[in-house]
C-alpha cells in the first residue's frame, strides 16, 4: 500500500487521515541505525532483480461493467422495494431493530452497510463461513447445510460433503497436514511443555524454543534480529502503535510545513511507509526495487509485511526481497505471520536488533499478551528447518519447486481458457474476473456442486465492478486436482459466461524456470 500527501501545505487539520505515515517515521527514525553495507554472502546482492515484475490486469469490455451496474441497481431497487414491505408488516424483519425509546438518539441500524447486509448479503450467505470438518488440507470435507429462510438461518442436513479440493486455503507449501512422522517433534513438545505457557514471556512465559525460533527467523530472512508473537493479526496491530508517539507526530508535522524538505525546503511530494509482499486480493507482487529507491531518496523508513509472500516466493521461500533480489538491509522492518506457509499460527517482527530491542520494551503484545504455545513454536520451528534444508532432507525445496511450477501452470492454463486474471505470474494468489454479482453466487454454488470449494468476494471487499473469486494454490495440489478444477472451471466459465479476456496466449506456456531454484552450493 503507497500512503502518502500531496502537498503538506494544508491545515494540520487535514492530516489525521495520515497520521500512521508521519508516526512510523518519526519512531523508527529514533530507534534504528543506519542500515549496514551489503554483505557479500548475505541473501541478496543488493542489484535488484526486475525479472519477476509481469503482472496482469485486463480490463473487462465496456458492456460487462455496464451489466455489473444495471445488476446492483435491480438488486438494490428490490431491496429498498423488501424495506417498505418490511415498514407495513407484510413481510418478517429478522434484523435487530431499536426500541421505541431509542429512536431519538444516533441510529445504530438505518446505515448503507445494513441495508447492504440485509438485502444482498443475505440473499447469497450460503457461500461463506461454510464448516469444515476436516484438515484443511489440499482437500476436506464440508457439513452440508441448508436454509429455510432465504439464508437467515441454517440447519444441518447431517450429509458430509467427502473429498472437495481445497482451493481457498492460504496453505502455500503444504504445512498444513496431519502425517504423523512430520509431527512427532510437535507431539513432543506437547509432551514436553504443554499445550500453554499461560504467561508473557517478561514474566514466566520464555522457553527455549521460543528463542531458538526467533534466531531461526533472523537467519532465514538475513537480518539481525527478530521477535515472534502468538498472533498474526497482532503482529501489525500491536507493534504499529510501539513505533507510534501522536507529540513526535505533531512536531514533525509542524517541521514539515514549516520547513518543507532538507536542504530544497520544497513541500513533501510523497512518503511511503508500509507495504505488502503479496497483495492477497489482487494477486499482485510489490515493485520492491521501486519502493526501495524510493525511500532512499526521501530518507523514508520501510515497513514490509509479508504475510502472504513469505515461504510462497523467491528461489529458497525468503520472500520477495530475495525474488528481487534485493538486500534484507534495504528494509528496515520486516513483518511476516506463520498462519499461511508455515502451517501454524503467530508471527514475526523482524530488522535491526535495536528495533526488536526497542519493541521488546514498548509493544503491548510483547507485555501484555501470553507467549506463543510450544507446540506451535516447534511446527514453525520444523516447517522453516524444512524449508532451509536444516532437516537433513530436500522436501522444503521440494515444495517450494512445487508451488512454483503449480502457480504457473494454473495461471497459464485460466488465461488460455480466456478468463481474466489479475496478479503476478509468480503469485499463488490467483483472483479470477466474475464481475457481476449474480455470476458470483452462481460461479460458487455450481463449484462446490463439483465438489470444488473456492472463496469468492464482491463489494465492498473489492471494487463494486471487480468481483472475483480468489483462488490458493498451494504445493500439495497435484496435477491431477488442477487438471480436475481446470475442466471444472472451463465448463462453469462457459456455461455461466464468464471468459471475458480479448486476449490470445500461447497454449504451451513456459511454466518455470529451474535456475530459479539452485540451490546454493
């Protein structure tokens, strides 16, 4: 994500929105060293690559977007139409409404979100938060429910659904699987610690492992230091606000309208803060050489979350600093989770020690919240050895082979079929184009019909015109399952008319390239 001002000669009124951009600066500004030179044995080189930058992102012909607005205009016609028969008692409201008493104070339930919500979500509930019952690995297995209020409610019908391909899961590398050789360490540390340390690790809370998995992680990503957390969501959320002081805030605001930049005192053009590796809704790769050279240039500090790129790109599954090549250094906050292509859960901040010393000190999840459970700590622990090679075996590059050549071939195969697909070749996040809300549904529930079950995301996640469905590839697919979702997706795509791409690709694609993976000798 680019956040940023155009021109800070505005009222300091104005610059709430951005404040994130101005406290991640200021904060880290006192707490991190000048990043050291490149090192000569280090994970990357510090010449950006630019091999991996072709990205996809074809726009539908005019009628589709035409269609997609004349759609959501009918559905939200008969949803104001379903309001008024509500208002007049013909027909059941089964939303929370305000009591009597309540109607003189700020209304909690008369927003766009609600209306959206009960008009047209609900109409079409039954393709999310659908129970798994199984591991959910390459395949698992549903409980089949139904409605008999047009999805106000559900009952169980007590039929399992045996066997659909898992095409939705974040499970890039496969980690997320039950054989019983590759988890015996895990099964030991249960044993060992058990399943919680019921303590932050300031207090009683720091085992061995914890630490043997934060110098695992520095290794891995080539950086100094790094502090792992039990929660990935709180990885971002609690460590943001540590590099965060609203008086710092104030007075580089201050500074900066006053004084413009160094030297030229010319106002602030752009500041770039924080970005992903892999953005998990379009599929698309950051331009990090880009990023890089620009942060550079206006002195910025760069924070990269990888939470979908880490494991799932690059050579040796170091991310896209190394699909870049470009040096860990260049990056002066690394942040990743173990939820996606570790199998786990948690995740990491990584950099300079004088970073993960500051956050040690100041972060709320560090202080406050339990350490991470030991038989976690050690599936992380075993996934990244694997994955390094650590474990004496090649499966890590294996599989990381694997999600490669899966990626390729999935992506080429859905364009020769002629659906739009956005991202970047090298992403296992693949959205497919769908468009119009009633394809949506449809695409959906014929899917898992096949026995094929795949996320999909309209309005307001995405764009009112961009709906799509978001597929995952992972490494434990087998060609077989891709064939079987492909044939599976040219008939849905024809029969619900969904290709929509005007473009021509080369039926034998070059699915990927084997330098990429040398290991090091």
């Amino acid at each position: 994500m680019l956040i940023g001002t155009t021109n800070l000669h505005l009222k300091l009124s104005h610059f709430y929105s951005y404040s994130i951009v101005f406290c991640c600066l200021v904060c880290i500004e006192d707490t991190l060293c000048v990043p050291p030179a490149v090192q000569k044995n280090g994970p990357g080189t510090g010449v950006a690559s630019r091999k991996h930058t072709q990205e996809s992102f074809e726009q539908a012909p005019m009628y589709v977007a035409v269609m997609t607005y004349l759609g959501f205009g009918i559905v939200t016609l008969f949803g104001y139409f379903r309001d008024f028969l509500r208002a007049v008692g013909l027909e059941k409201c089964h939303l929370a409404q305000e009591r009597e008493e309540q109607k003189d104070f700020v209304p909690l339930y008369q927003d766009f979100e609600n209306f959206y919500t009960r008009n047209l979500y609900m109409r079409v509930r039954d393709n999310w938060n659908r129970p798994v019952c199984s591991l959910p690995g390459p395949v698992f297995d549903l409980m089949e429910r139904v409605s008999d209020d047009y999805n106000w409610t559900f009952r169980f019908t007590g039929r399992t659904l045996h066997n659909v391909i898992n095409m939705g899961s974040y499970n890039y590398l496969g980690f997320a699987e039950n054989n019983a050789d590759f988890l015996q360490t895990v099964a030991d540390k249960v044993n060992q610690y058990g399943a919680s340390v019921c303590s932050t690790r300031q207090e009683i809370g720091n085992l061995s492992i914890h630490e043997e998995l934060e110098q695992l992680v520095a290794n891995f990503l080539g950086v100094e230091a790094s502090m792992t957390y039990g929660m990935g969501f709180a990885t971002n959320s609690m460590n943001i606000p540590a590099l965060v002081d609203m008086h710092s805030l104030e007075k580089m605001l201050k500074e900066a309208v006053c004084s413009g930049q160094p030297r030229t005192h010319r106002p602030w053009k752009k500041i770039l803060i924080m970005v992903e590796g892999i953005y998990s809704m379009e599929g698309s790769v950051v331009r990090l050489p880009d990023i890089i050279a620009l942060k550079k240039k206006y002195k910025a500090y760069l924070y990269l979350d990888e939470a979908h790129s880490i494991g799932a790109v690059g050579r040796s599954g170091r991310g896209v600093t190394e699909l870049f090549n470009v040096h860990p250094a260049d990056v002066d906050v690394m942040m990743g989770t173990f939820t996606k292509s570790f199998g786990a859960a948690g995740g990491y901040i990584a950099g300079k020690k004088d970073l993960v010393d500051y956050l040690r000190c100041h972060s709320h999840s560090a202080v406050y919240s339990s350490a991470m459970s030991p038989p976690v700590t050690e599936q992380i622990i075993r996934a990244m050895k694997c994955i390094m090679g650590k474990d004496g075996s090649t499966e890590g590059i294996r599989r990381i082979r694997q999600l490669a050549e899966n990626t390729r071939y999935f992506r080429a195969r859905l364009k020769e079929m002629g659906f739009i697909i956005y991202g970047n070749d090298d992403s296992p996040v693949v959205p497919v184009l769908l468009y119009m809300p009633g394809k949506v549904v449809a695409f959906a529930r014929e899917m898992l019909e096949r026995k094929i079950g795949v996320v999909v995301v309209g309005f307001p996640a995405t764009p009112i015109t961009e709906a799509r469905a978001r597929f995952c590839v992972s490494a434990a697919h087998t060609r077989d399952m891709l064939n079987q979702v492909l044939h599976h997706m040219n008939e849905v795509g024809d029969a619900l008319c969904l290709k929509f791409s005007r473009r021509k690709y080369s039926s034998r694609p070059d699915l990927c390239d084997e330098a990429d993976f040398e290991l090091d000798s």
